[in-house]
C-alpha cells in the first residue's frame, strides 16, 4: 500500500470519529472536582447551550401551565440579579436559529453566556440560599444543556485583546 493510500485512511479515520454530546441538568463528579480545583484567576465566561422541557416539570409535582423555556426564564431573571452581587453579568443571549457546521442530533434552543470574576464568585453565587431556591425553576425548565468555561475573551464586542 502506497503511503498517499495510507494518508487517505487516517484521515477518513480520523473524520469518521463522532464528538458525542450529552445534555445534562447537573455536572458529573469530574465536572465539579474541576470546578472546585484551581484555575484561570481571571474572569470566566460561562457559555450555555440550552435545550427547553416543551412543559415545565416541578420535581416537587406542582401542577403549571409554564412551558420549560418560560420557567427557565423565572430562574435566569433571578439569577441575572445574583451575578450583579458577586460582580458578574449576563453578556449575551440569544435564540439558537440553525446550525450551520457540523452535526447534532438535536439543536440547543437557546444560548447565553454569563460572566464572573473568578470560579470562586460562581461558586459564592450557586451557594446563596437565593440561588437554591430559583434553581427549581431552572430543573423544572431544562431537558439539558452544555455548560462551557471559557476564559481570555477578545473580540470587537468585548472591546479588548484576550490573553494568548
């Protein structure tokens, strides 16, 4: 076999591979062990990736009318008051029209991306007692989402050069 014959199978290989996303409503015990270790020292910038319940789901069984992305919305108005104490902000917010590159089986609804000063201040944040008692509305409302931690933003819209 010639070594162009070779190249060729690598890289279908390595193209056939698929990235396999799983939704969920709370981290996995890795997920929180990285949370909790030392990090970035910088502000972090919290990308989710929302995918809505069609009707929202009390886990204490309330009956209500609210759709997911509606009981969602109770908690994130909350939660958009609680980053301002610890000195973050919603950045970013918008609704998940197409994809454009790539495949999913299922697309995400809506994204958003929040920003704190540190992963102490998020943790400080998800440890208030207000936090505990809006997040019913966030399980009530989510099917699932991917939460990802990005860090040395750059870009027009951020009005600063990140870090390389």
């Amino acid at each position: 076999m010639a070594f162009r014959d070779m190249y060729k199978i690598k890289i279908l290989a390595e193209v056939e591979q698929a990235m396999e996303v799983v939704n969920q409503i709370t981290p996995n015990e890795e997920q929180i062990k990285g949370l909790l270790a030392p990090g970035h020292d910088g502000p972090i910038y919290m990308l989710n990736l929302l995918k809505f319940k069609d009707d929202a789901e009390y886990e204490d069984g309330r009956d209500t009318d609210l759709t997911g992305q509606e009981a969602y919305g109770i908690y994130g108005l909350e939660v958009a008051r609680l980053l301002a104490v610890v000195g973050g902000a919603p950045m970013f917010n918008a609704h998940v029209e197409r994809l454009m590159l790539g495949e999913v089986e299922e697309l995400w609804d809506s994204a958003a991306i929040a920003m704190y000063p540190s992963r102490k201040a998020m943790l400080e944040m998800i440890g208030m007692p207000k936090y505990q008692e809006i997040a019913v509305h966030r399980s009530a409302g989510l099917a699932g989402q991917l939460n990802i931690e990005l860090v040395n933003p750059a870009g027009a819209w951020m009005g600063q050069a990140g870090e390389s």
